[in-house]
C-alpha cells in the first residue's frame, strides 16, 4: 500500500538538514543530537533574541514525546493502529476458575 503524496523538502529529517549533526531517537532517552565525530550536544530552544529559553534533557524527552505522539496519531489515522478503551474479554468455562494455592513452608 502506497502513498501517492509526493515527499516535501520540509519532510526531509532533520538531520539532513545540517550534514554534520546527528539525531537518533529512543523511547527510553528522548531525542539525542551529536556532532560529525560523535559528541553529545545538547538540544536547546533560542528565542528570537538569542537567549536561551530551554536546554537539556527534560527538553528532548518533551521533543521526542511530541514526535512519538504525532507518528502514533499518523497510524491510528491509517488506521494501522487500534486503541482498546478495555482489556478483551477473558473466556473461561464455568467451574474452571484459575486456584491459587499456597503450600507452607
């Protein structure tokens, strides 16, 4: 299943964008930039001033919390992904309820 949308040069990643600039993303660390030899470098917000407004890491795990949502929202849209409001159901035939037992010591 394809798209017929042809790409953007705004849809190009960001890392495209600097050549020397780097940025994975993890679930568990946010979003992680680094320069052309492999350095951590830290993500910051600029006002039109130059002051910096936010930095660190609280900043890139909202970043990557914003990426993953808008990626999520982008599937259920497809409808390639599913929320449950509720856990399925769980069958169980009468009289064969799960037992636990707890022998002593």
């Amino acid at each position: 299943m394809g798209s017929s949308r042809k790409p953007k040069p705004q849809d190009a990643p960001p890392a495209a964008l600097h050549p020397v600039l780097r940025l994975t993303g993890r679930l568990w660390q946010g979003v992680d930039v680094m320069d052309e030899d492999g350095k951590p470098l830290r993500l910051a917000v600029v006002d039109q001033a130059g002051k910096v407004v936010e930095e660190g890491d609280g900043l890139s795990r909202a970043v990557w919390k914003a990426v993953l949502n808008a990626y999520l929202e982008h599937l259920r849209e497809l409808g390639l992904m599913r929320e449950l409001t509720e856990p399925p159901a769980v069958h169980q035939a009468p009289g064969n309820a799960a037992k636990a037992s707890i022998s002593p010591p």
